[in-house]
C-alpha cells in the first residue's frame, strides 16, 4: 500500500520576489491596434502570442489552451509542482494505492462548480470518463493516457476509486492532467466556455478581440489579487513588449531579447523544447540516410545565437524529467557529412528532389518563422529540396494530431513539446509510439521499449527511458531536436510575479499579485 498528502501549493508565489522595473516615458498613443486592452486597475491584463484554440478542460495539455484554462478556470484532483518534482494536493487531499492496479483518492469537502453544483466524486469519474473514453478525441487521452484503460467510480461523495487494466505506477500523476468539470457538461461535445472549480471563471470571449475572466466569489481557497483578467494576443513580440512598456498590458508572454521589452524583461528556464517532426513513411524521409543528414545541416548553435533563445539539445525532455539521458548530446552541425548522405542516398534511387514541406506554425516561438528559413537553408545546401508552409495555430493542429491530412507528400512539423509532468512516459508514448496521438512513425523495437519503461517504477524506469530515448536517436532518428528553449516575459511594475519551468504551459493568475 502507497499513501500520498502533501500540502497543496496554491499561493505558491506569495513569497515570490517582486521585479523591480525602471518605468520607461511613454507615448499616449497605443500600439495594440484598434482595440485596446482599455481595463480598470482591479483588471490584470495579459498579451498572448495567439488566441486559444479552445478553452475545451480536456484539450489543457496543449500550451495555447492549458495557459488559460489550467488552475484558472479548472483544476484537476493532483498537481506537480515543477520546482520540486513532488506530486501536491488539488482537489483531491490524499490518495492511496490500494492494489497493484487501484487507486483511492479522498476528495475535498466544500468546493463548488462555477455554476453553483457540489463538486463530488462522481463529478470526478465523470470528468475522467470524458477525458479518456469519449468520442471528442481530447488531446489530453492521447498526450496523457495513450493506450492507458481508466476506469473511475464514486464510493461516496468523497471517496473515488480509479483502476487501470494494467498496473500503473504514475496513474495520480497522470490524473493532474484531467480537469475537473460538472456532470452537466456535454459528454460528447466540446464546451466553448467550461465550467470548473478554479478562482476565475469565463466571463466573455470575443472571438478574435479579447478573452475575459472573472474572479470566482464562490471559489474554495485563497482569493486571488485581482478581480478580473483580460488576454488579448498580438503576433507581433515587440507589439506585446511595446504594450507592457507603454502601460497597455501587465503581462507578456513568448518575446525575444531583441523585442524591446528592456528592463521589464524577465527571463526563466523552460521545459520546452523545440524540435522538427520527421514523416518517416514518405520518400525521401523513409530513408534513415536523410533523416540522419537533416539533423547534420541544422545549426543549432547559430539558431540559439541568432534566432531564437535557448541551448542546444538532443532529446525531447529537459534535465530533471524522468528518463532523462545525459548520453543523448544534440547532433553536431556537419554540412559536408549531411552532403555527403544526401548524395549516398540519391546514387542507390532514394528520390531526393521530392518536395519536402516544412509545415510550420505562426507564433509557436519568437521568430518560429526565420527559425524554419535557417532550417530550410541548411537542408537546400545538403541537397534536398525544401519549401516552407506556415500556418495559425488552428490549420497547424490539423497537422500534429492523428489522424494527418492527406495527399500532403512528406513533410517536417515545426513543434514544440513540454513535459510539464516529468516523466518520460508524457513524451514517448504519445510522440514516438507507433499509434501515439502525435506520431508519424514507430518501430515495433521502440514501441517495446516504451512498454517496458512505463511499466517499470524507480531506478528501473529512469534507465528504461534513458535508453529508449537512446534508442531513437540512434535507430530510428524520427525527428530533428533543436533547442531546450528561454522563455521571456515583460512584468508592469504593477505585477509581481515568478515564472517557472510550467509557465509556457500553465500560467497561474492566482501566483500574479499586485506589486503595492
């Protein structure tokens, strides 16, 4: 029998450090364009780098979405938080493995739905149940759950019960990932405007102006600082650095050193990192020469010098994520072998003048668009033949998820991938697993490997993973890894707020307090 009940870390940055920024002179005029943020000082504004595809709880796990909605609008029964690693109480205060394949979770008392409903166990089975056996295809089934059978049951009001057909050491750090909503919730449908236990809820959206949240009266702990939100988005990074420093905005997200954000910049660590999904099923990719001389004619270095922040890197996980492996070092930047396979190839009928298509996404990082010219310059020089596609966010997804378009020809997807989680069971199941919900190929070999990792706890699956990753790089070589990405943000001086490894990913207006 395993127990855990840690304290809860909501509140967390209460003794964060406060930023301490020069206020710049600034124009009367606004640089947001014809609508402005225009909100009362009780508002906390934020600019986003593109508008949230969905506010749908069970799509959190997608960055665009999870930035809004997770522990804002919705919670989930556990929480990790990413300075520690630990596992924390949500709205679930203790959970107790009570079999090799069942868990127990004792609930909060006295938490109440946005609409006014209890929150209950059978609120959380519910919520479980839409999350991973449902027809809406959530992200989070696939991201999270994979092939994963959940079955979830109220004893009581407060007791839960949660079983899985095969053991599963990590089944609570996988339940941080599902959302609570009520059982009025469409089961079969997506929500435009979900219903949760967070400390705001939706209060308007205006589809491509503005997002409004309010504070929730009713909400069960601690009252955030400010009364309302409002996230408007810009492309543009030095447009969302020009409306902190101008006074337009409190909080700007996704920005560039040379943005302009100046002293109001403040920089942090996070889990994303930046890579180039490889369609290994079309010609010339299905060749392991090319995707070997693709990840030779990228300059990593060059990228994280010039174009985008970052450090080089070789794995889909960052340092301190289980299954992280030392061994796996970014691929160096060798033009002439990159060539020299290029042409390897071509000689033995690979067709390597077949158009490959970057397909990338507008937004997705600072520069992500000059990010991909540099790529596709480097791939031209090795002799293939490459052509740019970039997109918004929502023609973008059409493109990560299964099932692809098709009659699209081979193609390599700009993404980004954060394990918020930290574990390796969030990257290689859904990304290299052969049916993952963010794969374009697999190995039988590989698709082992991760069976074996996932089902193995300790010691065992840190190494377990380590060599699966390993394993990619060196057999199957499904991708171009890039950078483990800097994050920039610009602060008001009326804001004081610590960013972490999860901000891209989450970011908690509870933990925004006011600076006076």
């Amino acid at each position: 029998m395993q127990t855990h009940a840690f304290v809860r870390r909501r509140g967390r940055a209460a003794g964060a450090f406060t930023f301490v920024v020069v206020l710049l002179a600034v124009s009367g005029c606004s640089v947001a364009g014809a609508d402005p943020i225009g909100e009362g000082p009780d508002t906390l504004r934020i600019v986003l780098p593109e508008e949230p595809p969905t506010l749908e709880p069970c799509d959190a796990s997608l960055t665009a979405t999870g930035r809004v909605t997770r522990a804002n609008i919705t919670e989930a029964l556990t929480e990790r938080d990413p300075s520690t690693g630990r596992l924390e109480q949500a709205l679930a205060t203790q959970w107790t493995r009570t079999s090799p394949t069942s868990w127990t979770f004792t609930l909060r008392k006295g938490v109440t739905f946005h609409d006014g409903s209890p929150f209950t166990a059978e609120a959380a089975a519910f919520s479980i149940k839409r999350a991973t056996d449902s027809d809406i295809e959530c992200n989070v089934d696939g991201y999270i759950f994979t092939d994963t059978e959940v079955t979830a049951k109220a004893l009581n009001d407060t007791t839960l019960e949660v079983s899985t057909r095969k053991p599963d050491p990590i089944l609570p750090l996988r339940l941080s990932f599902v959302e609570i909503v009520p059982t009025s919730t469409d089961p079969g449908a997506r929500v435009r405007k979900p219903i949760g236990t967070g400390p705001y809820r939706v209060d308007e959206w205006s589809q491509g102006r503005f997002l409004r949240l309010k504070r929730f009266s009713g909400y069960w702990g601690e009252a955030p600082d400010f009364a309302a939100a409002k996230y408007v988005w810009r492309a543009e990074g030095s447009v969302r650095a020009a409306m902190v420093t101008n006074n337009e905005a409190d909080v700007a997200i996704g920005l560039a050193p040379e943005d302009g954000a100046g002293d109001r910049a403040v920089e942090f660590v996070t889990n994303e990192i930046s890579y180039l999904r490889i369609d290994a099923t079309k010609a010339p990719l299905d060749d392991i020469r090319i995707r070997r001389a693709i990840n030779y004619a990228i300059d990593r270095e060059g990228l994280v010098t010039a174009v985008f922040a970052g450090r080089p890197s070789g794995q889909l996980v960052s340092k301190g994520v289980t299954g992280y492996n030392p061994r796996v070092r970014p691929w160096p930047y060798d033009p002439d072998r990159a060539r020299k396979l290029v042409a390897a190839a071509r000689a033995d009928g690979v067709p390597t003048d077949t158009a490959i298509t970057i397909i990338g996404r507008n937004g997705i990082y600072p520069k992500a668009a000059e990010a991909m010219e540099v790529v596709q310059d480097g791939l031209l020089k090795a002799g293939l033949n490459v052509r740019i596609k970039m997109l918004d966010v929502n023609a973008w997804l059409e493109y990560l998820l299964r099932p692809f378009p098709r009659g699209t020809g081979p193609t390599l997807l700009q993404a980004q991938h954060g394990n918020q989680a930290g574990d390796a069971a969030f990257t290689m199941g859904q990304i290299y697993g052969s049916e993952g919900a963010q794969s374009s190929y697999g190995t039988r070999e590989l698709d082992a490997s991760i069976t074996k990792a996932q089902l193995a706890s300790g010691d065992a699956r840190q190494k377990a993973f380590a060599d699966a990753f390993a394993q990619q790089n060196d057999e199957v070589v499904r991708d171009a890894v890039m950078a483990n990405m800097t994050g920039i943000l610009a602060l008001s001086p009326n804001v004081r707020y610590r960013p972490d490894s999860a901000t891209n990913d989450e970011m908690r207006l509870a933990d925004m307090r006011r600076a006076d």
